[in-house]
C-alpha cells in the first residue's frame, strides 16, 4: 500500500510539472506571436529598409529551408545567401521547443497544448519593405478550424473571391482552406495601405491573441477580432449568412 501511495504522489507531482511546463510553453508562445506582430506593425510599407526586415528576421528566426531545397534558403527568400532584389523573410508564428516536438512526433499526445499555429512575412523589393503580413489558423472550442489575419501593403488585396472593401484603404477578406481531407477552415484577413487611418488601424490590428494560451481556447472569429468582423459582417459578411446559412457567421449569435 504504501509504494503504491508514492507511486500516486509522484505521478501526481509530475502530472503537475507537466500542466506547469506546457501552460508556461503556451504563454511563451503566444507572448512570441503577440511581440512578432507588435514588430510587423512598426514597419513603415515603402518606407522601412531591409535592414529593419532583417532584423526581425533576426529575433524571431527566419523559416527553416524546406527539405527539397537540400538545406538551402532559393534565391526568393531574403536569407538566401544571394536573394533576389525581391524577395521575403517567412517566420513561424508559433515556435517553442514543445511545439517542435509535436510536429516532428505529431502521434504524441496532446495534452493541455492549444493546437494553433500559423506564419508571418515580410516582402521586400529593392531594399524596401513593400508588404507585411501574418496568419493564424487554431481549433476553436466549438472544434472548427478557424483563422485571423492582418496584412499591410501598397494596394489592397485585389481579385479576392470574398472581399469587404470597407474604404480605398481598408478591406477584410475571407479565406477558406482544406486543413485535411474532410475538414475546411475559414479565416478573415484584415487589409490596409499607408493611407489608412488611425481609427481604421485600431479596428483592424485588434486582435485577441490570449485565448489561444487558455485553457478553453479561443473561440469564434468574432471573439479574435471583434472589429474587423463586424465591418466584414455589415459590409459582406450577413450577404454569406443569408445565402449560405448560419454556418458563415462565425459568431455564436448574430450582433445587434
């Protein structure tokens, strides 16, 4: 009886180090997104150089070469040994020795760790920094994949299938992507030029990055990034709804 009470206690002490550890690793992350596009939203489009750009690239760690590259960054990646006058720095939103872990062993388990994880860029073009932008992709509470985004460039996005073109300055996307076989994620981008406004930047930067550290996860697109999806519902977004059904509202009920 009584090695098994130790046997209890201190499987308990190390269930509770691992809570500890992964709940620490979860708010690391997220600390590491929320700072990586704090960094993004400081870069001036048409007016930053590239040695800004790089030094980003530099704290955050530029995306590692794929595999059938043989190691090696193409040229269209800034941090090719010799990039092209045009070219991107792609860093990993979501980062952390206990996430690397689960991508190289995605059969182990995933206890207390939010499944979320998505990626940043920044493009340059003749030492300047033209376009910035970033995606997260999570599984909500209500078990959907869900999406929230923000991208600066010269020009808004054009030729969008779903396009909310609130002002010559800001838009907000829908994306729609197949995350495996039998399952669709739906995302919204929000868009902006050097010509927006401040109120239009606030709207479009307010993001919730803290649920994903949370235990219940983050819920709808609604809840992530209020703003911008109600200008996408009044704009576009209640069209979808009507047509298609409740299913694109991405909101647990329809605002006032």
């Amino acid at each position: 009886m009584l090695l098994v009470a130790i046997v209890v206690i201190i499987a308990g002490i190390l269930c509770v180090a691992a809570a500890t550890y992964v709940r620490h690793d979860n708010e690391s992350r997220v600390g590491r997104a929320k700072s990586l596009v704090h960094n993004l939203q400081q870069l001036q489009v048409g007016e930053s150089n590239s040695k800004l750009a790089a030094a980003i690239a530099a704290e955050f760690g530029n995306a590692p070469p794929p595999a059938n590259f043989g190691g090696r960054y193409p040229k269209e990646n800034c941090a090719a040994a010799a990039p092209l006058e045009s070219c991107a720095y792609i860093l990993a939103m979501n980062d952390s020795p206990m996430q690397r872990l689960l991508l190289k062993h995605p059969s182990l388990p995933h206890f207390w760790v939010r499944d979320w994880w998505g990626y940043a860029e920044i493009s340059i073009a003749n030492g300047t920094v033209i376009h910035h932008s970033f995606w997260v992709w999570y599984r909500s509470s209500n078990d959907q994949w869900r999406g929230f985004a923000g991208s600066e460039g010269k020009a808004l996005p054009k030729y969008e299938r779903v396009q909310a073109r609130i002002s010559d300055s800001y838009s907000v996307e829908r994306e729609d992507t197949s995350m495996s076989p039998d399952e669709r994620g739906f995302g919204l981008q929000s868009s902006l030029t050097p010509a927006a406004t401040a109120a239009e930047r606030q709207r479009a930067s307010h993001f919730d990055f803290a649920c994903l550290a949370q235990s219940q996860g983050c819920g709808e697109i609604c809840e992530v990034m209020p703003d911008a999806w109600r200008d996408f519902y009044d704009k576009r977004g209640h069209l979808d709804v009507e047509t298609f059904g409740s299913a694109y509202l991405f909101c647990s009920k329809l605002p006032k």
